[in-house]
C-alpha cells in the first residue's frame, strides 16, 4: 500500500476526519475508532512509514517526537497515570494499518485481559 490509499495519511492531511487529541508539525494523536480500553488513542507520525520494521536511524528525531507526545499524554492522564503502549508490527501480528503507530491505551489492563 502507498501513501496515497492509506487512512492514516488521509486523517492527517483531512480528508476524512477523525478526532484529534493533539496534533504538531510531526504527530498526530487520533482517538481509535474503536476503543479497547477507556482511553485508547493512536499516536501516529505523520510521515508514512509502514511500521518499525522499515524505520530507519534517519527517523530518529521522528521517534523523540513521538515519545515526547507519549509524555504529554500520559501527563494529561488522572493518577496514578499509567498507560501502556503497544505497537502491532506485520499483518501476522495484528498490524491493519500499514502507517507505524502506537496504540496509547489506559483505564484497562492489558496484561492481564485479553486485548
Ligand atoms: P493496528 O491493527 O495495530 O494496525 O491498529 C489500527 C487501529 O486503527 C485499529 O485499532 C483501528 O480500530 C484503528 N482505526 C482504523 N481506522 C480508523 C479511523 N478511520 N479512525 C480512527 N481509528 C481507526
Ligand atoms: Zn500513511
């Protein structure tokens, strides 16, 4: 899949909507469309890169941006602030949006529940 036919890349350049939790010139945080947890956003880069797998060390500021977004997040949450964060990378692995993201999910535990 390229760019073009990817949804990710069309909620980010808005050509279908989505609702956005934050949003710079190198993120976007959407909320899942469908929730598995209270709190379950996707943080998403908004250059299409298909998952960690192809990253690469030219993407390494991308990465910070990421993690620094993560933080906000995980700031903005009621205490205790715990979070987790998960990443399905290959189609075998759960992975349907071939756009690298990260599942930002709070208020369940998915550790120990199924997610
Ligand atoms: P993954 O299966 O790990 O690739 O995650 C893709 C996630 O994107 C799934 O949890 C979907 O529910 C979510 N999703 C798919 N389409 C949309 C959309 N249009 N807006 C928001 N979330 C979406
Ligand atoms: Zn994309």
């Amino acid at each position: 899949m390229n760019s073009q036919d990817c949804i990710f890349c069309k909620i980010i350049n808005k050509e279908i909507s989505a609702k956005i939790i934050k949003e710079n010139n190198t993120v976007i945080v959407i909320e899942d469309i469908f929730p598995k947890a209270p709190v379950h956003y996707l943080v998403i880069p908004k250059k299409h890169i298909v998952n960690l797998s192809t990253i690469t060390s030219l993407d390494k500021e991308l990465v910070w941006h990421m993690i620094e977004i993560i933080k906000e997040l995980a700031n903005d949450l009621p205490d205790p602030k715990a979070f987790n964060t998960l990443s399905n990378n290959g189609k075998e692995a759960g992975q349907s949006v071939f756009h690298m993201h990260w599942h930002f999910i709070s208020g369940r535990n998915i550790v120990e529940g199924e997610f």
